[in-house]
C-alpha cells in the first residue's frame, strides 16, 4: 500500500499541471465579445435551434468562454450561453491589457473575392468573401495576417492584400467635384465600413462636395469635416466649365427614369458598377446594344446603363421611345385584357384580347407597348397585363415603387466561385445565371428606392450560414434566394418557391404568382422547402427556382435576356404586392 503513494502523488501532479496549463491558455487569450443589435437571443447551445436563455442588448460586453462552430460560449446572467458570432464583435487583449494590430486604422481590401477566414492562417474555415475596395474596421494582428471586422462578424484576411488608412482628419480640405444624394437619410459615417459610427445623414437632392470615390464608398464634406457614404446613392455632378454635353453619334438622346440608376463598365449585368445616374437627368446616346445604352456619365468618364430604365428618343422625333423593341411580341396573360386607343386606362377600348393572343410590339410608350392588332390597326395595352418575348423591357405595374421604398432586401444569387450550382443540358451554369438575375433585380429595386444588399456581388464563394448572417445583420424585410432547378428528367420545366416558416408563406406566395404570371413558366406552386437559408433565417425568406436548367427548351430560355427581365419583374412586383398588403 505504502508503495502506492509515490505514483498516486506523481499522477495528482500530473493532473494538477494539466488544469494549470490550461487555465492559462483561457487567461492568454482574454478574449470578450460587444452585442452589435438590439434583443439579441442568447440560446443555451449552439445553433438556432435551441430554447432561448434570454436576450442581450446593443454594447453588452461578455467575456468569450469558447467557441463552436459559428457561436460564442458566453457567460449570461450567471448561465452558460450562446451568441452568433456574426451578431457580435469580439476583441482579443493582450496579457497587458492592450488591443493588438493597428486599431486605429481602416484595412482597405486590394483584391475580389478575398477570402475571409476564422483564424491567423489558410488552416482556418472561411466565413465568407469580401470585394476588393471595401474597407473595415482593424481588429488586431498577428503574423502576417489582420482581424479585421466584418459582416460575417471578426474575421483573419491576409495582410499583403491589404492597404491601411488613418482615420485622422484631413488638414486641408479642396474638392473639384460635387454629388447630389439620391436616397432619404442616408447615413454618413466617420470611416467607409458599415461596422463605423454615423454622424449625421443626407437626404434625397442635397448637394456635397466629393473628396475621393471607389466602388463602394465616396469621402465627402460634412459639417466642416470629411464623412464617408455608399457610392451607390450619389450622382457625381459636373461643374459648369464642364456641363456642355458630348454629341451623340447615333443622334439619341435618353432621359433616366429610375430614382438611382447604376452606371457599368460593360453593357451587361456582369458589368462592374461604376457610378450612378438619377431621374430626369439627360444624355446623348453614344451607343446601343441589345437592352444597354453607352452614356458619359460623367466628363471624361463613360459607362453603359440599362435602356429599360432610360426614355430614349430620336432628335428629330420627341415622342414614345423606340429602345430595342423590334422583333418583340406582347403575350396577354388574362382573358378579356383591354386594348386601348390611346396609352391611358381611360382612354377607349378598342379591342379584346385573350391569354395567350399575340401582337407585334411597335414601339414602348411610358408604362404601355404600342401593339399592332389584327386589322393592321394600332392601339396600346399595359405592359404589366403581358409578358415578353424579344427584346423590349418587361415593365411592372406604376406605383410599385412606393412600397419598396426604404425597405431593405437581401438576394442571394445561388452558388458561386468553386460552387458551379447544376450545369444545364447547354452547359449554362447556374452561379452564372443566378448573379445576372439578382443583379438585373437589384438594379429594379434601387430604382424604386429600396436598400439592397446582394450576398455576393461577383464569382465568389460563400457559406450558407454566411449568407443567413448577412440576412440578420441587415435585419433584411426580405431576404431572396435566386436558383434555377434541374432532375434527370429533362422534360420537367416551371417555377418553385419555397418557404420554412409559416410568417414566410405570404411572401413565398406573392412572389411566386407574380413570377409565374410574367414569365409565363409552368406553376408547379410554392411550399414549405428544408433548405439552410430559409430554416436558420430570422427574416422574412423565401427561396426560388426559376425554372429548369436541365429541360433543354426551358435552359434556352432562362438564358434569354427578356426571360431574365421578366423574372426579375416578376420577383419586383411581388415584393411589391407583398409590403403593400
């Protein structure tokens, strides 16, 4: 017994050691985390699914006990608890008690799709992807990487991609250029990060002096200091010595009918945004192709918009704009649509149509097509009563855009970077269509003022819980999952939409009806679907399939420029229909 003594004392030794050697791993790390937004739920494990321990506030600070995945162990009113970690900003203190890396500073990001990791190394898990020009708040350092705090929540990027910037006031303040703000109260913040404080907001046609712009943030002047907004919600102005406009080449000139309206490098949806235009400003035509149209946006600066948002007119002819519409049909979708002598609902009726009757688009005038009728005669329906098939832009129902004003919607293009998605009988890839459907919407949707946050905004990879994050730190009204479907069976085509939980039924439901009635897409109806954006998203989701990539048919189809307009109106006029109720 006696001989026992001695091992039994070198194993509590050993135990002992242990317990010591890792409490001070906890101590080293002295990590706590700040509740980024109100009513917060803190659950007792970790995921979505598990009961609510209470809620946290906005600034409640806890110290990090572990972590697990995406959620943070914490200490909540003396019970273990678990927070998402993307609804959170967490700092790691030194064993001096002072924030590592370069705390005062914006990391500005130098390349796409730049991969946002959990950890200091390749190692690490991705959260996510951010854009190159993009700037966030510095969380720290270590090696060669930085913490930096972003939508994801705290995250590692690699430090040669990045370029840092003080936040120090300007000494001198001299400016060339002036922009006017296209949104009501837009927030002005001290630093070009979402995550930086506001100090004071904009509204729509106020007038500020420019300091320097990129894609996504334009440094301004703001009571007497420098401030920073999104660049998508203003319009850079010329100064007078400048104001004189170009001569168009083609003779054209188009009047922007859209509040906000998003200038690209291309004409495409795949262009790179550039700047922006805003309602009733005017410029020559420089060029056309397909549905875009080349402007100078800007002296000395030249971008493509899209002619569907722009009233285009000859100069010798002032009257209803002719943008892209040869070779079009208008499809009536209801039985009994009236055909009117002039484009007015009260104007006379001439002629009835029914669903699925076709006329020849003669030109585009406002809201209505100019149709020719059986007799050879001419007379005008309302564009949100057909749909499309050429060219001509699909057109929704005026009065729409009020309803969307202000509301924050979220997209999310399926897919993306090493996620291909399904790959169509002609060797369309959904992450290809996805994004061009999403960027069409989004451009709908700034035009009717509404906030729009696209989950990825090129060919990038990212998380599924990334993107529900996103949809939660947005507190997004809406929250739109864009995918294109595909079985073995290549006859199978049409439209699903899906839902998880009951208050997302009426969504799924409005979108879904108004898809459907503007593509003209077999109704195979909306439901609930067991799909991880909508069953761990807080928001209001829904996630659709517009249509099938492996019917060869439907795959030619989906691909066409008016079946991309006509979905992203159909998605835009049921958002619509849905605030409005």
């Amino acid at each position: 017994m006696e001989k026992r003594k001695p091992l039994i004392l070198v194993i509590c030794l050993m135990l002992l050691a242990g317990i010591t050697q890792a409490e001070t791993q906890v101590k080293a790390e002295n990590s706590s985390v700040t509740i980024t937004t109100n009513n917060l739920n803190v659950r007792q494990g970790p995921g979505l699914s598990y009961p609510i321990l209470g809620q946290a506030q906005k600034g409640d600070q806890f110290n990090t006990l572990s972590r697990e995945g995406e959620w943070i162990k914490i200490n909540f009113q003396g019970e273990n608890g678990y927070v998402a970690s993307w609804l959170v900003s967490d700092m790691t203190i030194s064993q001096t008690g002072e924030k590592a890396g370069r705390t005062n500073s914006q990391a500005i990001i130098t390349a796409d799709g730049l991969r946002v990791r959990k950890g200091p190394g390749t190692s690490y898990g991705v959260m996510g992807t951010i854009q190159k020009g993009t700037a966030y708040k510095v969380k720290g350092t270590e090696g060669n990487w930085v913490k930096i705090q972003t939508p994801y929540g705290d995250g590692w990027v690699a430090n040669e991609f990045v370029q840092y910037s003080s936040s120090q006031k300007k000494n001198s303040l001299s400016s060339s250029k002036t922009g006017k703000i296209t949104a009501n109260s837009l927030n002005v913040r001290n630093k070009p990060s979402l995550q930086s404080d506001i100090i004071g907001k904009l509204n729509s046609g106020e007038t500020v002096a420019i300091f320097s712009q990129n894609d996504s943030w334009t440094e301004i002047s703001f009571s007497g200091n420098t401030g920073w907004i999104s660049s998508q919600y203003i319009a850079v102005q010329s100064s007078p010595s400048e104001s004189k406009p170009k001569q168009s080449s083609s003779g054209k000139s188009g009047t922007v009918t859209a509040t906000s309206l998003t200038v690209r490098n291309k004409g495409s949806l795949n262009g790179k945004p550039i700047g922006s235009v805003t309602k009733g400003q005017i410029f020559p035509i420089l060029e056309q192709a397909d549905n875009w149209a080349k402007i100078e946006y800007q002296p000395g600066s030249y971008g493509w918009v899209a002619s569907w948002f722009i009233d285009i007119a000859s100069g010798n002819n002032s009257g209803s704009s002719q943008q892209g519409v040869n070779g079009s049909s208008a499809i009536i979708l209801h039985n009994g649509s009236n055909i009117r002598k002039k484009a007015s609902t009260q104007s006379s009726v001439i002629h009835r149509a029914n669903k699925g009757d076709s006329f020849e688009i003669i030109s585009l005038n406002n809201d209505w097509y100019e149709i020719r009728l059986p007799n050879g005669g001419q007379g005008f329906v309302a564009g949100w009563i057909v749909t499309v098939e050429g060219s001509a832009p699909a057109i929704t129902k005026p009065g729409a855009e009020k309803h969307l004003k202000s509301k924050t919607i979220v997209l999310d293009p399926g897919h993306g970077g090493r996620d291909n998605g399904t790959t169509g009988a002609r060797g369309t890839r959904e992450k290809d269509i996805t994004i061009r459907t999403a960027q069409l919407l989004a451009d709908k949707l700034r035009a009717a003022g509404a906030n729009v946050i696209l989950t990825r905004n090129g060919d990038t990879y990212l998380p599924l819980p990334s993107r529900v994050g996103i949809s939660h730190y947005h507190n997004a009204d809406a929250f739109i999952s864009i995918h294109y479907d595909s079985t073995p069976d290549r006859t199978a085509r049409g439209a699903t939409t899906y839902y998880y939980h009951s208050f997302q039924k009426e969504l799924a439901a409005n979108i879904h009806s108004n898809v459907t009635a503007m593509t003209n897409l077999r109704d195979r109806g909306y439901r609930v679907g067991d799909y991880h954006v909508i069953r761990e998203n807080k928001r209001n989701a829904v996630l659709i399939e517009l249509g099938y990539l492996s019917n060869p048919a439907e795959e030619a189809l989906i691909a066409s420029a008016q079946y991309q307009q006509s979905a992203a109106a159909g998605i835009f006029q049921g958002l619509a229909r849905y605030f409005k109720n």
